[in-house]
C-alpha cells in the first residue's frame, strides 16, 4: 500500500494520524464484516426519497428522488472506517455525493447545531454539525468503485471516516437540521454520543460534560 498518506487534522475533528494507523483498542481487518441491526431492507426505487428536513435556512423542507439524487455530483475519498466492536478498515475508496453539497443545496438554519441522520426502520444517529460539514464526510453510493452490496448499506449510507462507523448509518433516507442534540438509536442505548475513535469514546459512561445533550 505504499507509504502512510496524512489524512490531515482539525477539520475533521481528527487527531492527524496517518490512515495506515489504527486508533486505541482496534485490530486491522482484512475484508469487510457484515454488521448492523435488523434485517436487510428490500429497496424500492419508485418510492425511494431522500428528505431534508427541520430547522432548515428557508423553514422548509427538500427532497430528492433515487434518480436526482444519484445525479448529483459524484466524488471519491479514501478513508478508513472504524468499527465500535474493535475492527478497522483501512484505505477503503468511497464514492458518493458530499455532505457538502447538500448543506449547499438544502442549507441549515443560523441556529442548527447538530444533525439527526434518518435511515430505514427508523434508525437514527446524531452528528454536531461541524462533524457533518466534515470534508470527507459522504453519501456513499460505492466503495472501491464498486456499488455497495444491500448488506453494506445500498443504496446509500453515511460515511464519517473521523468518527466510529454507527456514526454513519446504512440506507439513509435523509437528515434533519436540529437546534439542540438529541440522541440517536445506539446513543439512546449507551454508546457515546460523539464517537472518536482516536479518543476512544465507545460508551456513554465516557461522557465529559458538554459532549452529551443537555438534560
């Protein structure tokens, strides 16, 4: 693979290790488990929408088809992905519509702080804001240039390279702009509310003032 490539520091909340470096605690995995709650969900194109929705800049709410959205425009980054059960994926090419590009498109309102990402069944994940306009944070369509199987999240999952990987749901169907945190599926159920893996933040005992939702 080469010599480390820096994957850069502070934009992305990162500590500027090199994505040939695994965080504290996890081990290098050759492949890509299956992991996720719940049964595959079947994909329907013809009802497909994704949504944006909540405290959005003109109080509205915006939505795009499967087709439209694939039309966006499609860039690639390669990033690790870092999984809370302790395996790392390292140097993976993700192919997808930035983050970016939809704060762009369907911009949040001066006041929101955070992100709630919806996905099939109802799943959640909650995401500060600066953690979403991450750079290298992606809808992502294809890994290694190939679309992603419906086990690994087709046809749309987040990927949030500086954060754990249940930060980055599969089959996303759209985020919601949120003035205060709240938490997620897995927060709701223990795990850390930010999710650093270079900090180690697996469980919500971690805490340290200010990184949960006021109570």
């Amino acid at each position: 693979m080469g010599q480390p490539v820096e994957d850069g520091s502070g934009e992305d909340g990162s500590q500027g290790a090199s994505r040939f470096e695994l965080p504290p605690g996890q081990r290098l995995q050759r492949g890509w488990p299956v992991t996720h709650y719940g049964p595959v969900p079947k994909f329907r194109p013809e009802r497909w929408e994704f949504r944006v929705f909540g405290a959005t800049a003109d109080g509205g709410k915006h939505g795009w088809t499967h087709d439209e959205f694939t039309a966006l425009p499609y860039t690639t980054v390669v990033a690790d992905l870092h999984c809370v059960t302790k395996f790392s994926m390292l140097g993976a090419e993700w192919g997808g519509v930035p983050a970016a590009t939809i704060l762009r498109l369907a911009p949040p309102a001066p006041d929101a702080t955070h992100v709630m990402v919806w996905a099939e069944y109802g799943f959640s994940s909650n995401l500060r804001l600066s953690d979403f306009a991450a750079a290298r944070t992606l809808f992502a369509t294809h890994k290694d240039g190939e679309l992603l199987t419906a086990e690994h999240g087709f046809p749309l999952r987040l990927v949030v390279p500086h954060l754990y990987a249940w930060k980055g749901p599969k089959w996303v169907r759209g985020i919601e702009y949120m003035t205060a945190d709240r938490r997620g599926f897995w927060e709701e159920r223990g795990y850390h509310n930010i999710g650093d893996p270079w900090r180690e933040q697996r469980y919500s005992y971690q805490e340290e003032p200010g990184e949960g939702p006021e109570p």
